[in-house]
C-alpha cells in the first residue's frame, strides 16, 4: 500500500525532500513505519522527532492504511 511522508523543518533540511511516497504491507503500525523512515534517513537520529498520522500526533500504535498521510518533524517550543 502507499503512503505519502511529508517532512517539516529540520527534518526535511536533513533529509533533502518534503515528501515521499512510501510502500508498506497491509497492517503495519505507525511505529514501524517511522522505524524505517528513520532507517531510510539516518540523519534524523540526531533530532528529537515527533511523528503524526493524518495530522494527528502519533503514538505508534495506530495502524497505517492504504493512502495515509505521516508527518516527521522535530519538537518545537514557543513563546
């Protein structure tokens, strides 16, 4: 199944791309998921990342289906 990744911030500065499109196996979990994005891009180990599902917040559990959407991007504090 495809799933489109948007990365923001520094972790599209990291990575050198905005999106990609990913194929995953029916079933997978947004943990795992993220777990071979960050495979794919070793370069956001250095950043402490959050992670969403369709615009909501992540907290790897969530089954990934066919044509979702999964944002990385790195914590970010106001003022």
């Amino acid at each position: 199944m495809k799933v489109r990744v948007l990365f923001f911030g520094a972790t599209a500065d990291a990575t050198g791309e905005r999106e990609i499109e990913i194929d995953l196996t029916d079933s997978t979990k947004a943990g795992n998921a993220f777990e071979r994005i960050v495979r794919e891009f070793p370069q956001l180990e250095k950043h402490s990342l959050l992670f969403a599902v369709n615009q909501e917040y992540a907290s790897g559990d969530e089954v990934i289906r066919n044509g979702d959407e999964l944002a990385v991007f790195t914590h970010v504090s106001g003022g």
